[in-house]
C-alpha cells in the first residue's frame, strides 16, 4: 500500500470519528437542554380567545410563587404525562400567580390578575383549581392540592362533561355517585358498604 493511500484512509477514519462524535455529543446535548413534555400555558387574555376560537373548556390554576402546596403541585403533578397529556389535548391550560400586578383584559375589563384572582376567582387561597367554560361560566372549582390522580379523574370529568349544562357554580366538587373524588385529608371518599 502506497503511503498516499494511507494517509487519506487515516484521515477519513479521523473525519468519521470526529462526525460521529460529534453527532453524539450534539444529540446527548441537546437532550440535556431540550424542555421535557410540558403543558402548554398561556396568559389570561390569550386563553380565553383561544378558548372562544376551539371551544374547549379552561383549565384556570392560580398559584402563589411563595406557597409550599403550589410548588409541590408544579414540581410533582404537572409534570405527570396523563395530567400533560390531558391539558394540552382537551383543555386550554391558563396559569395565574395570585400576586401578579401584570396588567390583562377579561370580558372587556382591564385588571391586574391579582384583581383577576380576587374579583372574578376569589382565589384568595392558593392553590385553587377552576374549570371554565370558553363563554365565562365556572363549571367547577377545586380547592387546594390535587395529587396527580384526583386531578385525571376531575379532567376527565369535565372534558367529558359528566357536570351536564354549566350552572356558574362558585364552589363545587363532583357529585359522589358519579366521580371519585378526594377530601381534604387526601383521602379517597368511598361509600362504607360494611354493616354497622
């Protein structure tokens, strides 16, 4: 073999290894840095004019940057693939830090989303969960935290709309007969069939 030959065969199998270290390194990178699946929230007056153009319903958390439950629920329920995947899909997820002076628009009103919270919401405590209808109407309200699978079953509840017509409710869990549901405790609300 003549030493040309080599030459050029060392320096492509130079070139390939830098290409595939490369290509390697760019995809572990670019693993590393891109964004998991996340919901897809957008800002008051942006949701609800989404909202009104595809006629699904608004999923409206309000939260406190300072409070220990809204945090857990970002960190440990917002990030679980059925509650991802059911927000982005059926609902238009809108997010709101109760404490926010960023000035919005709702129903032709200009406001704080703190006035927002309070006026429209009462969100006083936080977290505090509601389901709206593209037109205004609250279809339902959870307080507090929700684990992951207390907040499929009420996803699935309005998305499937088991409420029946909105009735602009200021404080409503799902009815024990039709969805399982948690109280305060975090404790599952099962009928006692055992006899006293």
């Amino acid at each position: 073999m003549s030493t040309t030959l080599i030459r050029r065969s060392a320096f492509l199998i130079c070139l390939l290894c830098s290409v595939v270290l490369l290509v390697s390194s760019t995809d572990s990178f670019a693993q590393s840095v891109a964004p998991r699946d996340s919901i897809h929230w957008v800002g008051v007056d942006t949701g609800f004019a989404i909202a009104k153009e595809t006629g699904k319903p608004v999923f409206l958390w309000f939260y406190g940057s300072w409070c220990p439950h809204s945090k857990h629920m970002l960190e440990k329920v917002f990030v679980d693939t059925a509650v991802i995947a059911r927000l982005n899909a059926y609902f238009v997820p809108i997010k709101v830090e109760t404490a926010s002076r960023r000035k919005i628009t709702y129903q032709g009103v200009s406001m704080t989303e703190s006035e927002f919270a309070i006026t429209k919401f009462n969100a006083r405590s936080v977290p505090s969960t509601w389901f709206v209808e593209p037109n205004g109407c609250r279809i339902l309200h959870l307080k507090g935290f929700r684990p992951v699978y207390d907040l499929v079953q009420n996803l699935d509840y309005v998305r499937t709309k088991q409420y029946g017509e909105c009735q602009n409710v200021s404080l409503i869990d799902p009815p024990k007969t039709t969805q399982p549901r948690t109280d305060s405790t975090k404790t599952p609300v099962v009928s006692d069939t055992r006899k006293k």
